[in-house]
C-alpha cells in the first residue's frame, strides 16, 4: 500500500488561537490513522527562494485516509478553531513511494 504525505506551510497571526487548534487537529489525525512527522520547529531553506515560517508533516497510511481526515467532521470542527488565526496556511496531500 502507498502511502501518503500532508504537507502544511502555516503562517501564524494569533498564537492563543492558534493554540486552541494545535490542541484540536491531533484526535483528528490520529482518528484517520495518521501521525505528525514534523511540526513546527527549526527550518532552513537549501534552494530557492521559499520563505516557510512554519512547516507540518503528517504520514497517513493512504491518499484515501488523508482526504478522510481532511474531509471528517473532527478536522472540520478543528479549522473553525483556526479561523482569524493564521495569515496563510497551505495545505496539500501527496502520494508517498510504494512500499
């Protein structure tokens, strides 16, 4: 089975806000079957000219199973915790490499 990847570039506003969502997005997550790889944390750009503030990494067992989260009523209810929080947050999902 092939995995997939979410990758989030999150640029944020209000940090108690923010927070809220931090504390929310997890059982989201997890309730899809996937895991943080890397969220927040030091960063450095190698080429280009990207300027990510802030960067978060989830692995979820399937494409299918990342749309799932997205798509579930727990990550609903976690983005309107993040509403007025961020200036920018971008998010995309990608297929990993067979197994």
């Amino acid at each position: 089975m092939t995995c997939a990847y979410i990758i989030v570039h999150s640029q944020i506003s209000d940090p108690e806000r923010f927070k809220q969502y931090m504390a929310s997005a997890p059982a989201a997550v997890a309730a899809a079957g996937g895991e943080y790889l890397a969220r927040g944390g030091r960063l450095a750009v190698l080429e280009g000219d990207w300027q990510p503030t802030r960067i978060t990494l989830l692995r979820f067992p399937s494409f299918e199973q990342a749309q799932t989260f997205y798509d579930g009523e727990l990550y609903r209810a976690a983005r309107m915790l993040r509403l007025d929080a961020t200036d920018r947050f971008d998010m995309i999902v990608t297929e990993g490499q067979p197994d």
